[in-house]
C-alpha cells in the first residue's frame, strides 16, 4: 500500500471534507460538539485559500487530511484527521511531519523572515487525553488552556547549508550563545559527518576547559567552564544499548547544571529532559561543491517549550 501526501488548495475542498466527516464522525460524541462536523464543501475550500492544506492518500484514495491555517508568527493546524479504516498506518504522524518541513520550507524562502512563522500551534479537546497525548508525542507543548481547548505548539525546524570544517565549528559557536544550562542537544549523522567537529564550536563558544575530541572510547566527557557558565557534557552513545544504560551513567556534574551534548542520541537521550535540541547532520546535494570541498545541511529542530521563542534563525542566518 502507498501513501502519498501532497499540498492541496480549495480545489481539493471537496476530498478534504470527505475526510473530515469521516475522520470526526468517528470520534466519541463532545460537548459542545466539534465544529468539524458542520463543515460544507464551500467552508473547507474558504479555509485552504490562504495557506492550503495537506491531503494524504492511500493508494489514491483520500485518507487524512490538515488544513494550515497562517496566523501572524504560526501556523495553525485545523481539521487533522484521518479516517478510522486508514488508521494505525502513521499517516497521521507523516502530516505532522508533512506540515513541519513544509512550514519550515515557506520560513527559509520568505522575503521577511523575521516575520515567517516559527511554530505550529494545535487545539486539542481536553476531553480526549489520547489526542493530547499524541500531539505530545509529536514534540508539542502545552501553551495554554481555555476550556473546552487545550492550545500546544512546536518549534518548526531550521536548516542550515555548511561548506566547510570551520563553517561547522562557526555553527556551534553561534548555537553556544543561546544555550543554558540544562540544555540538552541530540546529535545525529553519519560517521565522519561533523558531529564532534560542531560540539567543537560549542565548546569553544561556551567558553570551556579542554580540547573537545570524541568521547567513543569514553563514552562522556565533562569540559567544566573557563568563564563561569556551564559546563560541557560531551555523551557518546554509540556503544549504549538503550535508554538504561544512558540513564546509568556515572557523570561528574548535574546535567541541570550543564549544556549536554549526546552524539549518535536520537531515539535515547529524548528521555532526559522535557524539552531538547535534534542536530541532524547531513551531506549536502550540491551538483558540483568543487573538489575540496565536503558541504553539509545542518537541520536544527527544536522540541519543548524550551524553544518556544527561542531566537535560533539568528544562528543560521548570522
């Protein structure tokens, strides 16, 4: 079975709608009820003329469905659902991953980007925790209450283009600012993709003791600070064999006292703080970067209130 996922405009009001009906009629009944279920075809298409919408399809049958819905600095997603006969497939983790690169993609091409938006914001029933929970699930965060609504947002991903070793160290000096102690980054990328080359710049931004090298054989390192602020805690979990044997570690400092790095994180390090940093190091497509040199994409994606607001297009727009 394929699924497929493309932006749609009003011209698909009618499919979206199809699935809106579906997807919320199944739902248990609300009080009051879900303004969903008096959608017409005229209301959807009115809805997608300003941002559009995505519309997800099972081999060619229309499944799932979010509207996005542009409002000052954020994004709003309406109307997500998918049907029940297409559930289980994550479709619906696919949209929120769908809207998060193609809210990020309008951000990094806007004219204004101080005026792009850089969040998704949710409206989630109170009165149905399992929907909460999967929007938590998906990184957001709870930033307000006015019943019967629970407001959560998420951060929208930022990417960076990197040419060059120094670019990388450049990156995490310029990253180094905005952190704080109990900051937590989870690094991810390929052997040799300039994980360690970034925590490099960061160490040199924040201003810590000692060359910073890879902890493999280690596993972590603590570089404690030169200049009064945190210190560097520099994890390898490479050679961990899950999330007990990270949570076992026998470190020198609190990790609420620290900025802590985890190389080789993703999937493991998310469970040590409410909210983290995703470092995606990645080789970068350019047809002929020339012969010395290695580009990279650097992907920031930022989850947890911690972020929220957080000035981060300044690291990857200096």
């Amino acid at each position: 079975m394929t699924v497929e996922i493309s932006l749609v405009g009003p011209e698909a009001a009618d499919d979206a709608l199809e699935v809106v009906r579906t997807a919320f009629a199944a739902r248990a009944p609300l009080d009051p009820p879900a303004d969903a279920l008096s959608e017409t075809a005229e209301s959807i298409a009115a809805m997608l003329a300003p941002g559009g919408g995505l519309l997800a399809r099972l081999d060619g049958c229309p499944v799932g469905v979010v509207v996005l819905d542009p409002d000052e600095s954020a994004v709003f997603l309406r109307r997500f659902g998918v049907v029940p006969q297409a559930q289980g497939r994550g479709i619906a983790r696919a949209l929120v991953r769908a809207a998060l690169s193609e809210v990020a993609a309008r951000a990094a091409t806007s004219l204004d980007p101080a005026r792009a938006p850089d969040r998704l914001v949710v409206l989630a029933r109170e009165e149905l925790p399992r929907t909460v929970g999967f929007w938590r699930d998906m990184g957001f965060a709870v930033t307000g209450r006015t019943s019967p609504y629970v407001e959560m947002a998420r951060p929208v991903p930022l990417t960076v283009e990197v040419p060059e070793a120094e670019d990388m160290r450049a990156l995490g000096r310029r990253l180094a600012v905005r952190l704080g102690a109990g900051d937590l980054l989870v690094l991810s990328g390929e052997l040799g993709a300039g994980k360690t080359t970034f925590t490099q710049g960061l160490g040199e931004g924040l201003g810590v003791r000692g060359g910073v090298t890879s902890p493999t054989f280690v596993i972590s390192r603590v570089h404690p600070s030169l200049v009064g602020g945190p210190a560097l805690v520099h994890v390898d979990a490479y050679r961990l064999g899950g999330r007990a044997e990270l949570d076992d570690l026998d470190l020198d400092t609190d990790l609420a006292d620290a900025v802590t790095v985890v190389e080789w994180g993703s999937g493991l390090a998310e469970s040590l703080a409410d909210s983290w940093l995703e470092v995606r190091i990645g080789r970068a497509t350019a047809a002929d970067p020339g012969p010395d040199l290695d580009p990279r994409t650097v992907e920031l994606d930022p989850v947890g209130l911690r972020w929220l607001g957080a000035d981060l297009r300044s690291v990857v727009r200096p």
